[in-house]
C-alpha cells in the first residue's frame, strides 16, 4: 500500500483539544479517525494535557505520536499554555503534509490557520458544535466570551480554513456560526465501530433485548423496561428533561427503569433533582462505563435516549451506536439530527428540545410498540475515514486513500 507521498513524508497533524484518557464525543471521534488514518498515511497528534487522567481507559490510538501540551482551562473550554508550548504547536504545524483541528479550541483553531496558511500547508476544520461559554452563572459575562470568541478565534479560523467537516448539512445551515461559511462546507456522517460494540454485520435480523443480569445493571431484573442514557452529565445533554419526563413515563409504564451511564458536574444535582420527584428506585446513575460494555448495555435498554438541548451538540453519538445496535432510541429535533438519527415511529423518535411531555409521549409509544427485527443499517468509521482521506487528497494532491 502506497500512500502517494515522497519518501519520508511529512504526517497529517491532527489537532484535539483534549487527551486520549478523556473520554469525550469530540476525543471518541477524533482519535478514532485518527488511527484509521494512520493506516494510509503518517499521522501524528497534539493535545493537552487538560483533563489528562490515568483511571480511565484511553481511547485505541496504536503507534501514533503524541505530543502533549500543557494546557488550562477558560470558561471550562481548554486553552495551550505558555510561550514554549505555543512554539512547539507552530513547529509542528509547519512541518506537515496537512493540519486536521478539531473544534471549539478556543484561540488555537485561529493561530494554527494561520500558522498553516502563511507556510502553505492546507489546514482542515472539523467543526463539532458551537461554544458557548458558560460563565459562572453570569449570563452577561457568559454572552461576551463567547461573542468575544466567535469574533477573535472561530470566525478568521474559518475564514482561513482550505475546507471545514459538519456531520449534517441542517446543523451547518443552523450553526449561526458555520453558517457564515457554507462554501467550504463539507459534509461527513460520523459511524460507529462495530467491533467495539459487538455489532453484527450489516443486514443481519436486529437482535432482542439482551438481559445482561446485575453485573452491568444493578438491581436490575428481567420484567422491568428499561430506558438508557449514556453521556456526560452536563446541561446540554437533557438529562434533568428525561428525569422531568418520568414519572408521566412511568405512569404509563410502572415497570420503567432509567439507567444512567455516564460522571459529570451534574451528577449530584440530577441525582437530587431524582430524589425529590420521587424517582430514587426507578433511576439507578451507574457511573462511568467502559467501552467493551457499551454494546451490551445499549442492547439491554428498550429505549435509549439522549434529549439534548441545543446546537452544543449537533448529533448525539450515543443515539447513533444504539441505533446500529438495533435499539430504539429518542432523541431531540435539532438542526441535522433527523440525517443520522431515525425518526420513524418504530427505531426512534425525536422531539422538540426541552420539551417533557412531549418526550414523556415518545418514550410511552416507543415502549408500547413491539420492538424492531428488520436489517441493521450502520456507517463505519472506516466509511468516515475514507470520505475525510478523499478530502484531504484534494487539498493536497499527495494525501491518497486506502
């Protein structure tokens, strides 16, 4: 296999904010990608070291370089601290084939374009959702940083850009953001990794619920219903929703469970907020879950549900994977989500965002109808990497595909 470069080529350099050890939407995607990559051609990574941990699993990266920066964070976004780190980013970024950054990072996405751009190396935005900083409960605050950086980071990063990647073409038309840039627009799904969740081959009958026992689920038993969520427990995500939609749910369903996978900042807010609804034994937070058990806890669940609120995220992954695991799942009508996530009535549903009783009634209909045994459908990474290698190859003329 040839990857159409010179002899000792200089390497896509793939820009992440966050670590490999921190387990993020962004970072699953990213270094995915990434180890994909490095299957065609030279591939090495910088990050930082903000949220670097050593109890979580890292996500699979192989033999690909990694350079850490140090880093703080702003407004709970991270930042590359220091003048030597800054001259390591720069160096590394003029001496590439081609930069892929992912973003929001804040202040960096503007710098390594411009970097790129006066050293003639295209650079290849990967837009994951807007930022909004969250200001300390300060809203006035929060509204001037993130004008602050829409005006001073993201917008001369895609004005510099050779091209930038949204998963849906009805988040970039949404994006007050993107929106601005749709000429450079390109637009690449995302997948999922079948044999990290344990899927079967596309085409084949969808699976029963499986019934894991305790080990996964605590307390658990065969007659309950069981509604999942995994994801970070931030604001974004909805989950304080689903837990104002249960006790509707269950009044329709006396036997629901809401399994909650997932550690955040808002874990003992949500987990008050269950007490005083009267929830404490039909909402059991599980905490953080690891990869090889996602599969199986995705194909426990009748329903798996992510009601997000706002284009902080644009497509729940979450709903995706568990969809290819032949789960239904329920989700939030944002700009884009209907390209990726279904919308049917029978393998999922999405709402209006926020909106209790109406998820309350996508959870009733979902529970009450039989569950789905047509084929499974499902996009690879593989699938995602090829598009992104293809684009590139454009950019470059030297970056070739698998």
């Amino acid at each position: 296999m040839t990857s159409g470069l010179s002899a000792a080529p200089p390497p896509v350099t793939i820009v992440v904010p966050l670590p490999p050890s921190y387990r993020g939407g962004t970072e699953e995607y990213a270094y995915r990608l990434a180890a994909r990559f490095a299957r065609a051609v030279p591939v090495r990574i910088v990050t930082t070291t903000v949220r670097a941990t050593t109890g979580t699993p890292s996500v699979e990266i192989g033999t690909i370089p990694v350079t850490a920066l140090p880093g703080r964070e702003l407004f709970e976004r991270p930042v590359v601290w220091g003048l030597h780190a800054r001259r390591t980013l720069r160096r590394l970024v003029e001496t590439s084939a081609l930069v892929q950054l992912h973003m929001p990072f804040p202040f960096i996405e503007r710098r390594v374009t411009s970097w790129a751009r006066s050293a003639g190396i295209p650079v290849v935005l990967t837009y994951h959702m807007d930022a909004d900083a969250g200001g300390g409960g300060h809203p006035r605050l929060a509204e001037w940083v993130t004008r602050a950086y829409r005006s001073f980071s993201a917008e001369p990063a895609l004005a510099a850009c050779g091209a930038v990647v949204s998963n849906s073409a009805g988040y970039a038309r949404a994006s007050p953001v993107l929106s601005r840039h749709l000429s450079k627009v390109k637009v690449i799904a995302k997948g999922v990794a079948p044999e990290r969740l344990g899927i079967a081959p596309e085409g084949s009958p969808r699976p029963p619920r499986l019934d894991p026992g305790t080990a996964l689920l605590p307390g658990s038993t065969n007659q309950e219903r069981r509604i999942v969520f995994v994801g970070r427990l931030v604001p974004y995500k909805g989950l304080d929703v689903l837990l104002d939609a249960m006790p509707a749910i269950r009044s329709g369903e006396p036997e629901v469970v809401l399994y909650v996978a997932g550690k955040g900042p808002m874990r003992e807010a949500l987990e008050r907020r269950s007490s005083q609804l009267g929830l404490s034994s039909s909402v059991r937070f599980l905490g953080f879950v690891p990869d090889e058990r996602l599969g199986d806890l995705y194909r426990s669940a009748d329903v798996v549900a992510c009601p997000s609120l706002n284009l902080m995220e644009s497509t729940a992954t979450t709903l995706e994977e568990a969809a290819a695991c032949g789960t239904p799942v329920l989700g939030s009508a944002l700009p884009g989500a209907d390209e990726s996530i279904p919308h049917d009535g029978v393998h999922g549903i999405l709402v209006p965002p926020g909106d209790a009783t109406k998820l309350a009634e996508a959870a009733g209909a979902l529970l009450g109808a039989p569950r789905p045994t047509d084929p499974l459908r499902y996009r690879t990474w593989d699938d995602t990497a090829a598009e992104y290698l293809t684009l590139f190859r454009g950019l470059t003329g030297a970056v070739a595909p698998p």
